[in-house]
C-alpha cells in the first residue's frame, strides 16, 4: 500500500469514527453500515476530484514484511561480523 491509499484508508476510518461518535450510533450493524457507507463516498469524491482509484494505485515492489526481513538478515550479518571482530 501506498502513501495515498494509506492516507485515503486513514481518512476513512478517522471520519467514520467521527460520525459513530457525534452521531451516537451503536450497534456492531450499524457501525459496519456507517463504515461502508463512508467508504463508499470517499470512493465518490477521490472519482469525481479526478484522482486515482485505490485499486488502480501502483503497489510497492516490496511489502512491509519483506522490507522488515531484509532488515532484520542484514542486522543478523552485522551482529556476527561485530562479534567476530571482537
């Protein structure tokens, strides 16, 4: 996921949270309803400002986990090379 899709999914959980809190809506039904719902005008407005469509955002060529991996082997490799230094 990219910056914008991140930014567009944290914006829809920030509204989403807003209007089950000033709207004083329970219920797990009606706060799904709620969370589609705004989703789905979110999805309108990005369309009708002209900006890309989640889905059609180009994806990293490497995930979180595959980044954290790298970085954990190549910390590993640092560790022992300072281990047998010393």
């Amino acid at each position: 996921m990219g910056s914008d899709e991140l930014i567009a999914n944290l914006f829809r959980i920030s509204q989403t949270e807003q209007k089950l809190r000033n709207d004083n809506i329970k219920g797990e039904s009606n706060a799904n309803k709620v969370h589609y719902n705004m989703g789905r005008d979110i999805r309108k407005f990005i369309e009708k400002q002209g900006g890309t469509m989640p889905e059609d955002l180009p994806t990293p060529e490497k995930s979180l986990k595959q980044i954290e991996k790298e970085n954990k082997t190549k910390a590993t490799s640092i560790e022992n090379v300072n281990k047998k230094m010393h």
